[in-house]
C-alpha cells in the first residue's frame, strides 16, 4: 500500500511539472502561462489571474490612451513573456486595489520586471507596501536608464510616469 501512495505522488507531482504549475503562494500560483499581455506590465495568464507587475510602472497603451512609449513597452513586453511558461514570486502585498495579483514576473531566469525598468520602459511604481523590500534596487535601475537615456527617456519629450 505505501509503495503504491508513493507511486500516486510521484504521478501527481509529475503532472503538475508538465502543466507547467508551480508551487502555490500565500498569494496565487507561483508559475503559469501567460495567455495574454494587456500592456507594458499587466499580462493574464491561461488561469484566468491577471498579473500585475510589482514596482513598474509602463506608459498607456490601452483605454485609447496611448502615452508616448506605450506601445513600445507593451511590445517588449509581449515579445518576453505571451505564451511563455512565467514563474511568480511575491512581495509585501497580494493584490492591488482592482484585485489584480501583484508579482515579479520571470521568464527563462530573467526578471521581467527589472528588465523593464532597466531597459526604460518603465518608471518606478511604489505603492506601499507592496514592493519596499526592492524599492531601492529598481530606483537605481531607473536612474541608470535615465542617465543613458535608454527606452523612453530617450525617445519621449515628456514621460508619462515623470509628471
């Protein structure tokens, strides 16, 4: 009978590693697929959840508001994660006020999240107290985008975050 229980685990762990699910949170699952990618740093995955990411904040694309860099961000984003296997981790807070779940999204190993910001497609978004541990770390990652004048802050006379 133990052996058997053992086998029927090892099934159901197998199982769950194909469909590509991962460990859940106090939060929501900590992997999915993203089914689709509303904008430069908001994606829904094929469960339904929509993802918010933590501390970014991407310009408009969508609403028929289009900020300058918005399609561009949403773009990038799109061509990281839509219809990529993503793993999720949390911070400080589950959700946001719109009950969308709030994650550092990753995909392949890289953080998109920091990528984002990195690579200046977003600004930084703190809303306490969601994100504080790493409020200094992205800070400093918009800063160096800044200064390099990479992404948006090199293409946009006026930044929608930066008002």
């Amino acid at each position: 009978m133990w052996t058997v229980r053992r086998r029927l685990a090892g099934l159901v762990l197998g199982l769950g590693s194909l469909a590509g699910c991962g460990p859940e949170s106090a939060c929501g699952p900590g992997a999915g697929v993203v089914a689709r990618v509303v904008d430069g740093d908001t994606v829904v995955l094929q469960s339904g959840e929509r993802v918010r990411y933590l501390l970014v904040d991407t310009p408009e694309s969508t609403g028929g508001k289009h900020d300058c860099f918005g399609a561009e961000s949403r773009d990038f984003n799109r061509s990281l994660v839509e219809g990529r296997p993503v793993r999720l981790s949390y911070g400080e807070a589950c959700t946001d006020r719109y009950g969308r779940l709030l994650a550092y999204v990753s995909v392949e190993g890289r953080e998109v999240n920091s990528l984002l910001a990195h690579e200046g497609y977003a600004c930084v978004l703190y809303v306490p107290p969601a994100g504080g541990s790493r409020r200094s770390e992205f800070q400093a990652l918009e800063s160096s985008a800044r200064r390099a004048r990479k992404g948006m802050w090199g293409a946009c006379a006026s930044v929608a975050c930066d008002r």
